[in-house]
C-alpha cells in the first residue's frame, strides 16, 4: 500500500516532446500578449518551470522558440483547412468551407492568430527567410487547393489567385477584430461573393 500510494503521488516526468509542447504553449501567450521585441526568455522560463539554460537547450535562441511558435501554428491552421478540404463535395463547398476554417480558427485560436499577425515584426534576416518559407507553403497548399476547382488554370494564375485568397482572408480577419459582429459564416460569405464569380468556370 505504501508504494503504490508513494507511487500515486509522484509526479509524472514529461517527455521531451510533451515538454517542447508545453514551453511553445506558454511562448505563444507570451509573444502574441507582450509581443517579440518584449518578451524576456527568462519570463517564458520560469511560467514554464525551467531554467532559462534548459530553454535555449530546446530551442537555441529567442528567434528560434519564436519560430517553433509560428510553424506550430501555421500546422494547425493547414490541418484545419485539410479537414475541411476533405469533407467537400464540390468545389464551391471547397473554397467554403476553407475559408470558414480559417476564420473559425482565427476565432478558436486568438493568441496563434495574434502571433501569426504578428510574425512580420520580427527584426531578424535568418528568421524572416525561414518565415518566407511558411508563407510559401501556404500558399502553394492554398494553390493545390485552388487546382482541384479549376484545373485549368495554369501554374501562375494558381498562384496569383492563391496568394489574393490568403492576403484577402488575413486583411478581414484583421477587419473583423473591429467588427465583432461578424461572424466567421458572415466573413466567409463576404469571401465568397467576391471569389466565387472568378472561379465560375467549375463552380
């Protein structure tokens, strides 16, 4: 009985990926609240409940946790916009149903759209390249989307399109923090009513 109650009582040890998890759900408050200029490392350690030699063991710098903040978020947003990609029977339902995911999650997940809002202030060249890249990801996964509904749109055209849908989607999630009263149905709404006519061809 003693050891099993010695055994109940004893805190159980996260793993490492348990604990980048962890740290990079307390950066993404800090940063998305004090933003990255503000943030202090030894902040994030200790609400962590690390040492701050132990955080930079896991991810190298300030930049890179931030980093590792971004891509984490931006995962989630493209496993969000997956899961509704595949529930769609038709292409308009395609585009739909992405574009609520991706003002739901903005609604869902305010501090990973505060970061993601954000990511532009980062004053760092290595930093912002690799930012880039996630950007480029995006679009092109946007893109993969777009070629599904209208194939025969060639690969510049795709990426244009891609590129006006995120940079529209990001400039009304920003509106909307404004307006309230709009919905992330309503937003998608308004998305639709100016895409959907350039992409009659297969709507």
């Amino acid at each position: 009985m003693r050891t099993q109650q010695a055994s109940t009582g004893r805190r159980k040890r996260m793993s490492r990926a348990e604990r980048e998890q962890q740290i990079l759900g307390v950066a993404e408050e800090v940063f998305a609240a004090d933003g990255y200029q503000a943030t202090s490392m030894d902040d994030i350690a200790a609400r962590v409940g690390l040492s701050k030699p132990m955080l930079y063991e896991y991810f190298g710098s300030k930049e890179g946790l931030l980093l590792a903040c971004l891509q984490r978020c931006k995962r989630e947003l493209i496993e969000a916009s997956t899961v509704a990609a595949a529930g769609a029977e038709n292409p308009e339902q395609l585009m739909h149903d992405c574009l609520l995911a991706f003002f739901k999650f903005g609604d869902e997940h305010a501090q990973a759209w505060a970061l993601l809002r954000n990511e532009s202030a980062v004053p760092n060249a290595s930093v912002s390249s690799e930012l880039e890249a996630i950007r480029l990801q995006q679009r092109d996964f946007t893109a993969g989307l777009l070629e599904a509904a209208r194939p025969d749109l060639d690969r510049e055209q795709l990426e244009a399109f891609a590129e006006a849908i995120i940079g529209a989607c990001e400039r009304l999630a920003l509106w909307r923090e404004q307006r309230p009263e709009v919905t992330p149905e309503k937003a998608t709404e308004h998305l639709m009513a100016l895409f959907a006519p350039s992409l009659a061809q297969n709507l």
